[in-house]
C-alpha cells in the first residue's frame, strides 16, 4: 500500500492558482514580447537601410562637375609664381628647377613664361588656341601634355568640363565611388578600381580634383598613361588652388610644380594675351635657329642645358 501523498488526487486543471507576481511576468509568452518590441525592431532595420543607401548613393557625373564649377571663386585673373623641378635623361641633368610666372584670366585665358639660362619659354593659350614661342621662334602647333594641368583649373562651368573631358576621351557620365590615399573619391570615366580608361579622380568632399589619368593604348606592354597629382589645395582670397602638382609617366614622378607665390586679381594688360601681336614679332622655328646657337658657340654643358630645356615640354 503506497502512502497517502503519493496517492493522493490533486485538482483538475485550471483549478490550479495562477501565480500573478512580478517574479513571473517574465515568463509571458514570446508573442507578447514581440507584439512591443516589433515597431523598435523595424525602426531600428530602417535608419540602418538608410545610413548604407545614403553611404553608398553615387552623383552623377554631371554633378560631380557641377559642384566642382560651383565651388570655384569669383576672381578674375591669377599671377602665380612657381618653380618647375623637370627630370631629363641628358647626362648630368638629371633634375632641373626652372623658374615659371604663370597668369590666368578667365574664361579661357593661361600665359606662362619660363627661363632657363639663356632659353625663354612662352606659351599661350586663348579660348583653345595655342602658341608657344622658344627663344623667339613659334614652335610647330601641338598640345604639350605637361600643359595639360591648366586645363581644368581654366574651366569655369559644368559645360566646358564636360567639353574639356570629352575632348580628352573621358565619359564622364560613369561615375563610382573609389579610395585615394584612405579618403573617398569620385571617379569619373571608369568603374572602380577598373585602371584601363582615362579618368578624373574628384575629392568626396571638397569636389576639386585630385587625380587626371590619360591611358593611351591598352595591353600592358604597349600602354602609356600620364597622370597629374593636384595636392595640397588652399584657398588666397576667393582663388582655391594647388600649390603642388606632380606629373607621373608610366608610375614614375617626371616633374612638380611648387607654387611660391599666389595674387588675386592683379592688374593684367591685354596685350599680355594677344597672340596676333606676340605672332607678328616671331617667326617659324624651321626657319631660324635660336638667339645662343647663331650669336657665338657654345660649350657641350651649355648645349646640353638648351636642348634640355627645349625637350623637358614634349
């Protein structure tokens, strides 16, 4: 015979109490648990989903040219005094510093004249017309990639970048997202990190640019790329500029410019951009030889330092 607690009959459900205390209102049932907690979830599923859209939201290009124009001052002309460091390949010229004074005058005016010794370089570049004049002969018409740089500090609206890179073969309607030195880029005319195509490399945030990579050619053994740095951006004034633009050939540091000296809208005569006039004082260099060849001989160092100089823009 089992004792009685073991064999004695307990109640019939639900006769058992409900046990009501704070101890046990934990042990709700999920349901209710989620029924509140739901709206913070999807609340919290929703600012997450818009911190990455707005995170990975790529401008068009157009834009990206847009804000670039807008973030541009409102001055006029610009004298600029800087140092060129060149690299050559001439035997015991390795590295060169060439003084240059630059002018701007916007829209679509650039005039820079640098010495060298007894060598004086002019070039002149008036609403997409060019001449370049060495020691008072006009060399043959061309555009000197080293010049390029100018181009789109010269710009001024959207439609004259976009002009300018079209010339220039870069679709500037591609537009990605990429990474330059830890910050984040605009790359306008490929797809990042594709490096095949021409394109401009514009800064996230400030939208002045940073990197214009020519491609030419496209297999790795036969392909030329030319890229222009434009660092260190600081602001004289209205006038945002870099003072530091570096020139690379095929991945190798060809030449920099150093700006010294910046000016904001100081007084520029015309004549200074009149290339008729500047036409009507020189000639064709096939058709004359330079000041220094047909005055006196010269020394081997000497000639070596003119034909540098006469080289260091092709």
């Amino acid at each position: 015979m089992q004792p009685a607690h073991l064999t004695e009959a307990r109640p019939a459900f639900p006769a058992d109490p409900v046990d009501e205390t704070p101890e046990s209102a934990d042990l709700r049932p999920p349901l209710v648990f989620w029924k509140k907690a739901f709206p913070w979830t999807v609340l919290g599923i929703g600012i997450l989903l818009w911190c990455s859209a707005a995170a990975g939201y790529v401008l068009p290009g157009r834009a990206v040219l847009h804000y670039y124009a807008e973030s541009l001052g409102d001055e006029k002309t610009l004298l600029i005094l800087q140092e060129v460091s060149i690299r050559t390949e001439a035997p015991g010229l390795e590295e060169r510093i060439v003084p240059e004074t630059v002018r701007y005058r916007f829209p679509g005016a650039f005039r820079s004249e640098a010495v060298f010794g007894p060598t004086r370089r002019l070039h002149l570049h008036v609403d997409g017309k060019i001449l370049t004049v060495l020691d008072e002969n006009i060399l043959s018409p061309g555009r000197d990639r080293f010049d390029r740089y100018k181009d789109l500090l010269l710009c001024r609206n959207r439609e004259q970048l976009e002009r300018l890179l079209s010339r220039y073969g870069i679709q500037y309607e591609i537009c990605s997202l990429g990474r330059f030195e830890d910050a984040v880029v605009y790359v306008l005319g490929a797809r990042y990190p594709d490096t095949s195509a021409s394109r401009l490399v514009m800064d996230k945030e400030h939208f002045w640019p940073l990197r214009w990579i020519f491609v030419k050619g496209s297999g790795p053994s036969t392909g030329e790329t030319l890229e222009i740095r434009y660092n260190n951006w600081a602001r004289i004034g209205s006038a945002w500029y870099p003072w530091r633009i570096e020139f690379y050939q095929n991945g190798e540091l060809a030449r920099t410019i150093r700006v010294q000296s910046l000016e904001v809208n100081p007084p520029t005569p015309e004549a200074l951009f009149d290339m008729a006039a500047l036409k009507s004082k020189v000639r064709p260099a096939q058709n004359a030889t330079s000041n220094v060849e047909r005055d006196a001989p010269v020394s081997d160092e000497i000639q070596k330092t003119i034909d540098a100089f006469k080289n260091m823009y092709n």
